[in-house]
C-alpha cells in the first residue's frame, strides 16, 4: 500500500509541464518580452498601454506564483506532520502576504534612488489591511455568513489591531520607520508564531471541538514541493521587481501620488491571495476564511513592513504625508475597528454585514477621488 501510494505522487518532471508552471512561465517571458518593447518605445500612448498591460501581467504572475509557494509550503509541512491550525496561522498566512512582503522588500531597496517608493511601500501595507479587512471580508460574508471563534478575537483580533497601531505609533514619532523599530516589529511577529507553534496541540484541540476537519492530501513528492517553494519565491521576487517600477512609472506619467498607487492598485492587487483562499474557505462553511484574513494582517503590518524597514528606513514624503495621515490610515482603523465590533456581536458575521463592510471600502475610494480631484483639501 505504500508504495502504490508513493506511485502515485507526481514527480518535479511532471510538475514542470503542469498547466499552474507553464502558465508562469509564459507570463515571465510576456514581461520580459513587454519590457523590452517598453525601453524601445517612443510614443506616450503606446507607453501608457503597454503599462498597463505588464502591470497587469505583472499582478497575475505575482499571485500565481504566491499560488505555487503556498501549495509547496503546505506540502512540505503536511510531510513535516504539522496540525491544519497552525499551517493555516503561520505558512498560508505568510504565503498569502508573499506580495507584500516582496512589493515593500522590493521599494524599500529602491529607496535611496526614489524616496517617493516609501509612499508606495507604506501605501501598501495600509491599503492591503484596509481592503483585507472591508472589501474581501465582505465580499465573503455576504456571499456566506461566517461564524467566528471567541478565541480568534481575543487573541488574534486584538493582535491585528495592536500591530496596526504600533506601526502607526512608529511611523509618526521621530523620522519615520528605522532599522531598529523594523527589527523590533519582526520580533514581535517571531514571537507571535513560536507562541502558535507551542502551544498547537491545545489550538489544534480547540479546532475539531468545533467540528472542523480539512483533508490533508499529499500528492507530490517531497522534491516536488521544495522545487514549487524555490520557483514560486524567485518569479514572485521578479513580478515584484517589475510592479513596483510600473506603479511608480504610472504615478509619475498620471500625476497620481504613490501612496495612492500604493493603497489601490497595489494593496488590491497583492491582496487577491487572500480572497481566493478567503472565498474557497467560506464556500466550505469552515472559520477559516476569516482566520486567514486576520492572521494576514498580522503579518503585514509586523513582518512585512518590519522586513522592508530593515532593508532601508521607511518614511512618509512630503507629498503624501497628508494624504496617508489624514485619510488612508484613519480609515485602515475605522475599517478594522468596525469590522472586530461585527466579530463581537454574537461571534458571527450576517450577509448585511459583509455588504456594510464593502460600502466602507467604497466610501474610501470616494474620497480618494475627490482628493485627487481637488474637491477635498487637506
């Protein structure tokens, strides 16, 4: 039986040809192809087109890649016998903010050559966490009402919203995010995952008292896995190389600030890991949905943000300070604010609150617009 078993896990060959590495590989060679014609290109409008295009192709082959991490990264920790709980809480959470953590990692080494990135890089995070927690959070609910664990907001709700406002507290006391404050944020989400990980036996206790059982299916080699890891990281570093530099290209050439760019295309962008697994998760009727959303915005505003400041300090430039100060950020905290009360209501999400939630979303985008139009002076 076990080696009937074995046969019939697949093998890296195999993999290599699968529709998920072909389909990587061919929007590797369309951005490279994009980018070339880009630096040949004369014409403005041709320009503008073919931005958005590999901005798009750039979006697509940064959440499949992610796709392909997250896969190898669950098998290689099923083969390593870890609970269900704890691989949704450290490796699916870190998988589904690769993104980000790559788009900020990837602004911050750009830094010293652009300034203007921060915005991008800070833009991002808030908007990633504002998005997660209004527009995807509602969308799944209102496809699906959500039942919601006491423990999940106690501990892990109180930890999103605490990591959102240290980060805060950092951003705006002295000069900005430093090496030190970068590094004590990474700690700190360190910290938090050896605390899951000793204590897994008890959460993992807690999840099938709740009647929740996740098959766990290992059907490639361990090989396999360890080759998805590899490749999934590497083109996930270069489409965040190449979204990075054609956000910060369109906000030049449309005259839109960064931290916008940031908080829009870019938040939205690298967030729809999080609603693809959000949305599998709540067609199951399975908690999960909501523990990988808010499991991700603990490592956003902790490891991601944290990484990048480590890689180069983080500060808000003058031309979106207001901006991010007065509209982006109070509204990441009104965003998670209300939707933690909608957790504590009777520990379950109602379709009408879903729709609530993404009403929050759009409210935003209003006001962003008319910012940027000049209706609203800050």
């Amino acid at each position: 039986m076990g080696e009937e078993a074995a046969s019939k896990e697949t093998g890296i060959p195999q993999l290599v040809f699968s529709n998920t590495l072909v389909l990587n590989g061919a929007l590797f060679l369309g951005i490279l192809a994009l980018h070339t014609v880009l630096k040949d290109s004369d014409s403005t409008i041709n320009n503008n087109w073919l931005s958005f295009a590999l901005l798009a192709m750039a979006l697509a082959l940064l959440i499949k890649s992610a796709d392909v991490f997250i896969e190898g990264a669950k098998g290689l920790a099923y083969r390593a016998g870890l609970p269900e709980v704890v691989i949704g809480l450290t490796i699916v959470s870190i998988g589904t903010s690769l993104p980000e953590i790559l788009v900020t990692s990837t602004a911050a080494a750009d830094i010293p050559s652009n300034p203007q990135i921060g915005d991008l890089a800070i833009g991002g995070i808030y908007g990633s966490i504002l998005v997660q927690i209004t527009l995807i959070l509602g969308v799944v609910v209102a496809f699906r009402g959500v039942k919601v664990r006491p423990s999940w907001l106690k501990r892990d709700g109180f930890i999103m919203f605490a990591s959102i406002g240290l980060l805060t507290l950092f951003l705006f006391t002295g000069e900005g995010l430093n090496r030190i404050e970068g590094a004590f944020l990474m700690s700190l989400y360190i910290a938090y995952i050896y605390w899951l990980l000793s204590h897994r036996d008890e959460i993992l206790e807690e999840e099938l008292s709740g009647g929740e059982q996740v098959e766990r299916k290992v059907t490639r080699t361990t090989a396999s896995y360890a080759f998805m890891v590899t490749s999934g990281l590497l083109l996930a570093l270069f489409a965040a190389h190449h979204l990075v530099n054609v956000a910060s290209d369109m906000a030049y050439a449309f005259n839109v600030p960064h931290a916008v760019i940031g908080t829009t295309v870019s938040g939205l962008g690298t967030s729809l890991p999080e609603l693809t697994i959000a949305f599998l998760a709540a067609k199951r009727s399975q908690g999960v949905a909501i523990g990988t959303l808010i499991g991700s915005n603990i490592t956003d505003p902790l490891l991601s943000i944290g990484f990048a400041a480590v890689i180069n300090p983080l500060a808000l430039t003058e031309a979106s300070y207001a901006l991010t100060a007065y509209i982006i950020i109070p509204a990441t905290f009104v965003g998670t604010g209300v939707a933690l009360l909608m957790m504590r209501s009777q520990y379950e999400f109602k379709r009408w609150e879903g729709v609530i939630l993404i009403l929050i979303y759009l409210i935003f985008l209003s006001v962003l617009a008319a910012e940027h139009q000049g209706y609203l002076v800050l």
